[in-house]
C-alpha cells in the first residue's frame, strides 16, 4: 500500500487549475511515499513536464480515452489502483470529481470523504474538513491509517504550490481492453461567450438571490454602468432566465480574477465563491452578517442593498 | 419506460443549525427538512420525459420523518407510484447504506433510467448517484442538464466548469446526476397534495439487510468563523455609502 | 264630447282597420320582445346555482332605495348620474303614462265605462306631470349625448388595453349608442310634436294643463297650420311615434337597452359581501377554478348582460391606469360576446372581432396576463352603477391558472415560500418575533397569556427590513396606549387573504386552520391589526371556518382603536402636530370594509391638517401591491408610471403636502419606492399613521 494518488484533469490538452492545487497540497502534506499524477488521455504526453511536483506520472493514452467519459475513466483507474494500491487517492470536486469519486470508493469499497475544503496528517491519520449545508459547516473526518479516497472543492488550496516544472519519471501504461463502451463522447460544446467575456473584464458587479425579482436588476446594473464594469450574476439569476449564461460566475460558469468584485445580495455558496475568490478586491454586501460571502470578501456590508445602491449608484456619477 | 426517482430530505438552509452537544452531528431539534432541491429537478426531468414518452415514474425514498408528504406531493405532481423503503435508520443513513439499501430495492423492479438530484448539502461520504449506479451495475454520468431519449439509450449534457458542456449517450438502463431539469420545476396546488393524501397510497417495503459500508468517522462538527475575514462596514446606510466610495476611490476605481 | 271636460278620445279619427294594424304591430313587437326576454332567461338559467334569492324583501327594499336615488350611479359621475335621472324617471313617467291608457281604454271600457278614471282632475295632472317629465326626459338625453359625442370622457373610450387594434372591432357597440340615442330622442321629441299636433287641432281649453304641448301647439299655430293640417300631420306623426315606440320596445332585448330590465334585477340579487367573503370551491365540482363559461353561475351571467359600457370600472382600474392589460369592463364584455356565441340571448350589434370559437375561458379568451394584472382593490365593483362582481369572477378563473401552475415563477416561489415557512418572504418562522426585540419592554406571547387584544402583526411587518422600524413604533404607541395587547410570535402564519385572491384555496385553507388552530387556544377579547388586508380575511373570512357555537371576535384596526381612545383621552398627547397631510385610504380598509372615519378622527386629534385627494374614502386608488400582485413580475411595458407613482403625483397635485399618510405597511414601502422611482425625493414624505401619533405623545 503506497503513495498517494492525484487523478489529473485535463480538457482539450490543457491541464486545469484544480489538478496542481491538489498536486501542490499533497507536496506540503509530506504523507511518506510517493506521489504520483494518474494521466488519462490521448496525445497528451507533453503536458507531462509541467508535472514536475509529482514523483511520477502514470500516463495512460488510448483513443477510447481522448475525450473524457465517465465509465472508461472510471474503470481504467480502478483496474491501476487495484494493481498498485495506493494509500490516498485525490479527486478534484468538479463534474469529472463527482463522477469518479463515488464511483471509485463505490467499485473498489473503499471510503470517500468529499467536498474537502482542507486535508491535513495527523499522527498517520488524514484529516479532511468537509465544507456542507451550503458552507455554513464545517466536519473533520478521520481517514485511518490516511487510507481512502478525498474529493476536494476547487480552490481549496493553492496552485503555484503545485506548479513546478520538471521532469517526473513518467510511466506510460497501456489502456485495458474494456469492451464496448455505455457511454459514448459525442461533442464538447463551448458557451457562446454573446455580449461579452466577463474573465475579461476589470471591474465586476454581481448579482444574487437577494435581488429577489427580475424587475429589480437594474439597481445593480446601474451600479455596473457607474463604475464602467459588467453586470454578472450566481447560478439561480441565471437559471430563472433573469441573464445570460455568459454572464454566470461561478463552478459552472466562469471563473474571473477581476480587479473589483462587488457581489450583492450573494450569500456566498461554494460553488459561487469557486468562480471568485481570487478577485483582488471584494466587497460585499448581504443583510445576513452570517453569510459565507464574508469569508472571501475583504470588505462587507450586512445591509439592505436596496438602501445602500441607489445612493452609492448616484454618488459615483459625474453631477449632472 | 420505467423510471425510478430516489429522493432524500436535507435540512433546510433557512433555519439555524445548531450543532449537537457532542460536536459531531447536528441538534435534530434544530433542523427542518425539506425535499433536496436537486431531487426536485431531478422528479421535474423524469415528468417531463414522462409527458413526452408515455414513461412511468416512481418516485422511491428511505422513511424519515416527513418522507410521506414528500411523496404525496411526488404523487400529486403526477408520478404513478411512490415508494417508502422502511427499516432502522435511526443512525442516520449516509450515501454509501443509502446506494446499498436503495440498489437492493431498485434491482427487484424494472428500471430503465434512474435519476437522482446530482448532490446534496450532507453528502460528506460522497453523492448518492455513482454509488448507486455501482449496486445496480449501470453506467453513471453527474451534473446532467438536459436528458433526451433516443431508442434505448438517452443522449444528456454534462456541465463542466466555464460553462462547458459535453454531449454524450448513454446505453440504458442508466443513473443520471441531475443538476437542472430542462424546466424549472412545476407548482402542485395545495389543494392536489391534500387530494393525494386522503387518496393516493404509499407502497412500503422493506429494507432488506445490507453489508456494512466502507466509511470514515467524524470527529467534529463545528461552523465557519462568521464574518470571516472581510472588514465589516458599519453605520448608516449613508456612512456605508461613504466608506464603500472612500475605498474604491483610494483603490483607484472612481475617477 | 263636452269640450270642458278633460278627457281624451283615444284613436279618435282613426279607422276601425287602422286601429286593428296598430293592435297588430303592438302584438308583433310584444312578441318579438317576449322572444328576446325569453332567451335572454334561457341564458342565465344554464348558469349554476347562487344562493341570491335569500333575504328577499330586504333586497326588494335596498335595491328600490339604490335605484330610487341613482346613488351608484351619482358617485363618481355627478352629471352623468343626474342626466341619467332625469331619462329614467321621465321614462318611468311616460311608460306609466301610456300604462294609463291601456289599462282605462283597453281594459276598464270593455268592462264598464264608469269604472275609467282618465279624466277630469286626474287627466289635468297626468298632463301636466307627463310634459314636464317628458321635457326632463329629452334634457337627460341631451346632456347624455353632448357628454358622449362632445365632451368625449375617457371612459367612453372603447379602446381596448387586452387586444392590439387590429384584432377587433367596436363599431357595433358605437352603432348600439347612437341607436339608443336617437331612438329614445326620436320618440320623446315626435311624442311632444304629437301632442302639439293634437292640440293644435282642436284646441281643448282643458289642455292648457299639457304646459308644453299648449306651448307647442301655439308654434305651429305661428307658423300657419291650420286645425286641418294638424289633423292630417297628426296622424302621420301618431303613427311615426307608434313604430318608433313599438320598434324600440321589441329591439330592447336585442341591444343594449337591455340593461333597463337586467339591471333591475342585477341590483337586487347583488350581494355586497361577494368580493370581502370570496364563495369556496363549490363541493364536488370538477376544478378548483373557472375554466369555461359553463362553469359560471346564473348571476355572473347576469352580469355579463348587466354591463352598459358605463366604463366606471375601466376608469378606476388601477391596473388599466398602470398600462397592464386588464380593463374589468372588457374582461366582462369579451365574457359576454363569448356567452351570446355558445348560449344564446344575443345582441343584434356587438362586437366583432377575429373570435375562436374555443370554449376555454381562462386562459385562451380571457388572457392569462389579464387575469394576473388585478390587484382585487375592488374599484370596479364599487364603480359599477349595476352592481357586477367582477373581482369574484377573475378570482375564480385565477383559481384554474393556480391548478393548473400557470403563472409567474416569482409567483410560485412565494406561495411555495408560504406553504413551507408561512410568510412571504422565506424566512424561518422561528425569526417572526424577531422585530420586537428592539423593545424596552417584553410583549405577552398572547399563547401564554390572556391579554385583551390580541395584536396580528402580518408578514410584512413581521420580516419586511425596512419595516421593522414601524412594527416597534407601533408597539411602543400600544404600550403608551395602555392597550392590554399580546402577539402571537411565530404560532402566526400569513392570515392567507392574499393567498386567496391569487387562487390557492387549498393553501388558504391550510393557513386559516393554522391560525386558527393557535389563536383558538389564546385567552383574548378582540383581534387588531396593522395590516388592512389581514383585517379583511379575519373579518369576513375566517368565521366561516369556526365551528358554530364558538365565540367569533370582534377585529378592529388599530386606527378604531386609536381613535376612541385619543378622542376619550385615554393617554394624553404631549403636542400637537400642525402638518399638512394627505391621507391615502388602503382599499382592503376603506372600500371593502367601510373604516375611513376612524384615521381621519385621529388625525383631527392630532390637529394635522388634513386634505383630500380626489379620489379618497371608498374610491381610493389603490396602491398594485393586492392581490398578490406584489408577488408577480413586473411584465408592463415601460413609459406607463406605476399606480403608486400616479398616486403620489395626486397627492402633490393638492400642493404644499408636508406628509402622505397611510395606514398599511405594504402602502409605506409601496409608496416609499414610488416617492424614489418619480423622482420627487425630497418633496414628500411618507408615513404610517402610527408614526405621528407617537411624535405626538
């Protein structure tokens, strides 16, 4: 039983974030044994050097595998891990997480502990902090032995921790014969980005749930117009249809590093803060001083936004 | 076609959770549970698929209190039949018992497409979809928006990150993770569900012994600091407004 | 014939054939108006059952006093009330008059010629009187028409807000005006021409007492007729007149003149708590709600028919002045077209239009975004001179969209949010006594402890951020009140009067048996309230769902309260306040439940100057927020100012107001926003009642 495992993301021969903030977490954790990136894909063995954080790669490259699926992936990693048997697997909580973590601790019965917002070793023992009930808990839970799988929320930890280049012995492993595939890959559609590319944009002006109806968006984006930024919204402004897709911020839609984030009437889900946090200034405002926006903020306001925008709105406009 | 809904309760948001005296679970006092809001969307789809395919839909949950009126609203929004599964869950009932417990059940009847809310707020042993997908030997795909049916497969969107979207098919029988249903989910009038109550009939069935999970322990439960590391503004709303522009004018943003 | 004796030969120089064509023609128009009644009664008696048949010479006598006095029609509308009168009772005059005839020549001759009484004394009076309401008769007909073709008012405008111009056509119901018009202008004036003529002829000395005949009379003496001529035109303007009269009294089912008979009996099978007290869903019916016109009961078919395009309700219709596309007098119009399609008793003229014939009403004929645009203020019943129901109806068509989950999601989500948490605004119930802990005193949990009033805060008041404020102002006055009051802290739910005009039954019954479930238990003597609309419910609504033999309470409004017990000086006022106000009526206050003295009182006790907007008391104009409108998307299109807003310019219009004044909390956050969104911030403030009786104190 050895090393700890890092299953690696990849879409379209670019690496993403979440794999070298897991990378580099599990560098500092310093678990013993070794770590090792498992790489699944196809035509994608020069995206290895930029691997360096790891001890090495296990790379696995079929047709089959080219697009990701869930099946496949699933059980190519299963039939490794049975093979080698690793200590700790890491799985990052995004789409493709939230397939395999399940489905491995499901396929190789081992146990799972999910939406980690923080791991760390204690006396031979894995502490993961799970953040639940919309991020407003917090659970340790005990991997004995630090033996089992983790999926981690995006973010939780630090990228450039991860990020060394270099040259990780790389293994290259062929793909088991899986019979016919249930699951086929068809086409990867990407977001019209319409009107505008907010990852673009400086200044960023967000709305939430605490807008409470469509008629009064313009409030906010008032605000944006004042300021010369674009008006984006959380993920349920969006799926009532209240504003385009492109305009999404979020884990399922874009992540921005804007100059000035103002997010407002945002109580701060995960999911959100995911497409946010690294803004470089964030100011928010929510009436519930409790909200988990004020966790990433750096400045916040619990009003009213109906009693604090109009006002700030009209004082930021050259007099008229 | 047959489709089967699992659904569960989760406490809801609104209320203030307060954490039990033993720093490992919540008060039970404390909560209210409401219906996981992606089972909601995840019993909108298979009603939709159900308007648009003459399918059936079974709605099917592990007995909790309140499970009964989730299921009667189930029935009264249109699903044909609803399930209660029933046993000793006083320990509660995580992912992993509830994939084996809902699998044993779900294999003895027909199911062509199982769709499950894609996650919810207490799945700290993982979601329920995958795991259940692996009792029943089925394919599984998560955050699934938009499920269309074409002969015996089903072609369905996975959303990822950036608003990315992968189209993919599906050999049936299959577990979905449902993120959103192609409509926002239906309102059942008050008067329906009252109706389904006096009228309708939950089937009960047992739950017939499981082996033991794999898990880990909790070792505390405790909430986020509040307030976090934002600097609080305070005052009127006035001096908000005045501080607000002091800071984004020394920051540059204000011309 | 003694030429002394006033008597009047009926047919006299008339042929005994003439006479039988004359008797003929009246056979045939009785008929062919007999036919149009009969179908018209065909039409309502497909109509489900109502229980308006209760109570009856109670009816008899208020509708004689509603229509004796044209008090309906008067409000609002003096001129065109008085005009009315005057065509009325001159139409009343004449009718009887010719009644008069009938019945001595036609009935009592055969008889026995000694049992007539047309004549002497009595003749000279009927003259005078019949003449002197005939003139009143064609003045009323005048004014009408110099008010509907000249001064064009509008309300008379037939435009439709619910329909692009393209999509129908009203000519028939201008051809259906004019007609009438005329017609009833034809025959007063040819029936006066007549009598000229008749006098002309002979010239009875006795027909002095014809004031205007004799006056006539001596014209076409003037002009050079002789008695001969007279006599020949006589004839030819007699039986012009008849036709005319005949004509018009066989095209009354056919037209609009209709309403003479209709409204009669829809004033008298009124029921004036049919808005306050909404029906339940009948037992065993098939659906919740409305969903085609054979689901309508004989009385709101009735109304269909009752409806003389007054446009009163057009007029008042705070949605329609908002630009929604909702006029209740088209809502009942197009119901009514549809009704003459498929059930009979039809207008000759009416409305054309490019019409399905889909028996669906709600939904496919009467538009969703119509029913959702009323507020249920209630102006439109109260306008209505005929007394039509029309926010019962759209309620109950509201009931089938409920069912059937057509409606806005914002909607959906609020009446989800009260169905869980039992306010509008999603919040634990465990916060609902949140507000009072701004207090420097504990309010008695009501639950607990008896008290004498029990207090029902609303949901607004209760969560609402901004509101927060009043709720505590409002307990501090109570205290200093002395007022023995307790609140119900979160064992309220919302009193569900809201919930009921969108059209959730269900969820409005669930919320009566909660709160009633709780407040039954409390030991109390009266129910007050801040929130005029939980005022109603409790009020009108909720006993029906007390078991008979428990006590019912009295529920006052804290304005009935206040206003005793300053005028009594119960506690005393510190200063008085030498503002200059307007005070706003809430419609769930004043119109529907008839409490308007009460904030004016105090306000007198204040010593606030206090000036009227034209539309105050019961025609109040409502602020948009009812009917779970305050619940729905805004969907107008923009350019149109809001009700509020409209009504904040009224109440700056009166000049130099300091405060509007208001007595709900939904109205202080309506018309604050208002105040903001037309721009006149700054030049009046809004307040709650409550607010100046504490900086009084």
């Amino acid at each position: 039983m050895s090393g700890v495992w890092v299953i690696a993301e990849q879409l379209e021969g670019k690496l993403s974030e979440v794999t070298f903030e897991l990378l580099g977490r599990v560098r500092e954790l310093a678990l013993g044994g070794r770590v090792v990136v498992v790489l699944l894909g196809h035509g994608i063995k020069e995206l290895t050097p930029e691997l360096g954080a790891a001890d090495s790669v296990i790379l696995v490259e079929d047709e089959t595998l080219a697009n990701y699926t869930p099946e496949i992936y699933r059980r190519v990693i299963a039939e490794l891990a049975r093979a080698r048997n690793p200590r700790l697997i890491m799985v990052a909580n995004t789409s493709m997480g939230m397939d395999l973590a399940p489905g491995l601790s499901g396929e190789l019965g081992i146990p799972l502990v999910a939406y980690c917002k923080d791991l760390r070793a204690e006396d031979g023992q894995v502490v993961a902090v799970s953040q639940l009930y919309g991020g407003k808990i917090l659970v340790e839970s005990i991997l004995e032995g630090g033996k089992g799988l983790v999926s981690v929320l995006a973010g939780a930890f630090r990228a450039d921790a991860g990020k060394k280049a270099g040259t990780p012995q790389v293994e290259t492993v062929a793909c088991p014969a899986l019979g016919t595939p249930r699951i086929c890959f068809k086409s990867l559609l990407r977001p019209q980005t319409g009107d505008l590319d907010i990852t673009k944009e400086n200044i960023l002006v967000s709305v939430g749930r605490g807008i409470q109806s469509q008629d009064n968006i313009p409030i906010v984006e008032e605000l944006a117009k004042a300021l010369g930024g674009a008006l984006t919204a959380s993920r349920p402004i969006v799926d009532n249809g209240w504003l385009p897709k492109s305009r999404q911020v979020g884990k399922s839609g874009m992540t921005v590093k804007p100059k000035l984030y103002i997010a407002v009437g945002i109580s701060g889900a995960p999911e959100h803060i995911e497409g946010m946090r690294d803004a470089e200034l964030i100011i928010a405002i929510n009436p519930d001083v409790g909200a988990p926006i004020f966790d990433v903020a750096h400045y916040g306001v619990a009003a009213d936004l109906f009693d604090i925008l109009p006002v700030l709105t009209e004082k930021i406009r050259p007099p008229q | 076609m047959e489709i089967v809904v699992p659904v569960k309760q989760v406490p809801d948001l609104v209320e203030e959770l307060v954490i039990a005296p033993d720093g490992t679970r919540l008060d039970p006092d404390s909560i209210k549970l409401k219906l996981n809001e992606f089972d909601e969307y995840a019993i909108e789809e298979a009603l939709l698929l159900k308007d648009a395919h003459r399918a059936k839909v079974t709605v099917i949950a592990i007995d909790a209190e309140g499970v009964d009126e989730i299921l009667f609203t189930a029935l009264a929004k249109g699903t044909d039949r609803a399930i209660k599964v029933t046993g000793d869950f006083s320990d509660g009932v995580d992912s992993h018992t509830a994939a084996a417990v809902l699998g044993e059940v779900i294999k003895g009847m027909p199911h062509d497409l199982v769709l499950t809310g894609v996650q919810a707020a207490d799945d700290r042993d993982g979601q329920l979809g995958p795991l259940l997908a692996c009792a029943l030997k089925v394919p599984h795909v998560s955050v699934v928006t938009g499920v269309h049916l074409v002969g015996n497969r089903v072609t369905i969107n996975q959303e990822y990150a950036g608003g990315v979207v992968a189209e993919m098919e599906v050999d049936l029988p299959a577990v979905l993770g449902i993120q959103a249903a192609e409509k926002p989910p239906r309102y059942v009038p008050v008067s329906k569900v009252r109706q389904a109550t006096k009228t309708a009939k939950v089937d009960e069935v047992a739950a017939s012994a499981v082996p033991a999970v794999p898990s880990t322990l909790v070792r505390r439960m405790f909430k986020g600091e509040s307030g976090g590391k934002a600097e609080m503004i305070e005052g009127t709303a006035e001096e908000q407004v005045e501080r607000i522009l002091a800071i984004l004018r020394e920051r540059g943003f204000l011309k | 014939m003694d030429p002394t004796f006033p008597a009047r030969e009926v047919f006299r120089n008339f042929s005994a054939a003439a006479v039988v064509v004359f008797y003929f023609l009246a056979a045939v128009a009785t008929a062919v108006f007999l036919y149009g009644f009969w179908l018209r009664i065909k039409k309502y008696r497909r109509g489900r059952p109502a229980n308006r048949l209760n109570q009856l010479w109670s009816r008899i006598f208020k509708a004689g006093r509603t229509i004796g006095k044209h008090t309906t029609l008067k409000k609002r509308d003096s001129l065109a009330g008085n005009a009315h009168a005057l065509i009325f009772w001159g139409f009343i005059a004449l009718f009887i008059g010719t009644l008069i005839i009938m019945v001595d020549h036609d009935f009592l001759r055969p008889i026995s010629p000694g049992l007539q009484f047309w004549k002497g004394t009595f003749y000279l009076w009927y003259s005078a009187i019949l003449d002197i309401m005939g003139v009143g008769f064609l003045v009323g007909l005048g004014i009408m028409m110099l008010r509907r073709w000249r001064l064009r008012p509008a309300q008379l405008d037939y435009s439709r807000p619910d329909r692009k111009a393209a999509e129908y056509d009203r000519t028939g119901y201008v051809r259906d005006d004019q007609i009438f018009l005329w017609g009833l202008f034809w025959i007063g004036v040819t029936g006066f021409i007549l009598e000229g003529l008749r006098i002309a002829a002979d010239r009875p000395p006795f027909e002095i007492w014809s004031v205007v005949g004799w006056q006539i009379a001596d014209f076409f003496d003037l002009v050079g007729f002789s008695p001969a001529t007279a006599n020949r035109l006589l004839f030819f303007t007699w039986w012009l007149h008849a036709i005319l009269a005949l004509g018009f009294v066989a095209y009354i089912p056919y037209s609009k003149a209709i309403h003479i008979l209709v409204d009669i009996a829809n004033i008298l099978f009124h029921d004036e708590t049919s808005a306050k007290r909404l029906p339940p869903v009948p037992e065993g019916a098939p659906s919740m709600g409305y969903r085609n016109l054979a689901d309508l009961t004989w009385k709101e078919l009735m109304d269909l028919d009752a409806c003389t395009k007054c446009g009163r309700c057009h007029a008042a219709c705070p949605a329609r002045a908002a630009g929604m596309p909702l006029s209740p007098r088209d809502l009942i119009l197009e119901l009514r077209e549809n009704a003459e399609q498929s059930l009979g008793g039809r207008s000759w003229l009416h409305e054309s239009a490019i019409r399905e014939v889909d028996h669906t009403v709600t939904g496919k004929v009467i538009k969703v975004e119509t029913l959702w645009a009323c507020t249920t203020c209630m102006a439109c019943v109260e306008a209505c001179p005929v007394a039509i129901e029309h926010v019962p109806l759209i309620v109950r068509m509201r009931r089938k969209l409920v069912e059937d989950g057509t409606m806005d999601g914002n909607l959906q989500s609020v009446l989800e949010k009260i169905a869980r948490y039992g306010n509008s605004f999603g919040q634990s119930e465990r916060l609902r006594g949140r507000w009072t802990q701004g207090l420097p005193f504990k309010i008695k949990d009501v639950r607990k402890e008896p008290a004498e009033y029990l207090w029902f805060v609303g949901d607004y008041a209760s969560y609402d951020p901004s509101l927060q404020e009043l709720t505590r102002a409002t307990g501090r006055v109570f205290h200093k009140a002395g007022l023995d009051f307790g609140i119900l802290y979160d064992g309220e739910k919302n009193s569900g009067n809201d919930v009921r005009r969108v059209g959730e039954e269900g969820l409005f019954e669930n919320l009566v048996h909660k709160n009633l479930s709780v407040i039954q238990k409390c030991k109390f003597k009266g129910i007050v309230t801040t929130d005029p609309h939980s005022y109603n419910t409790l009020k009108n609504e909720y006993p029906e769902f007390i078991p008979p033999g428990n006590s019912i309470w009295q529920v006052s409004h804290y304005t009935e309260i206040l206003a005793s017990r300053l005028e009594t000086r119960q506690f005393p006022l510190a200063r008085r306040l030498s503002y200059r106000v307007t005070y706003h009526d809430p419609c769930y206050l004043a119109r529907y439940n008839g409490v308007m003295e009460a904030p004016r009182r105090i306000l007198r006790a204040l010593g606030v100057e206090c000036v009227e907007m034209p539309r105050s008391g019961e025609s109040t104009f409502c602020c948009g927020a009812g009917g779970g409108r305050l619940w729905m998307s805004d969907t107008r299109s923009p350019g149109v100012a809001t009700a509020s807003e409209q009504r904040i310019e009224e109440a700056l219009a009166l000049g130099n107001i300091d405060i509007f004044l208001v007595a709900c909390p939904k109205d202080v956050t309506m018309y604050r926003d208002a105040v903001k969104t037309s721009g006149n911030e700054g030049r009046i403030v809004v307040k709650d009642i409550i607010e100046l009786v504490e900086e009084a104190l």
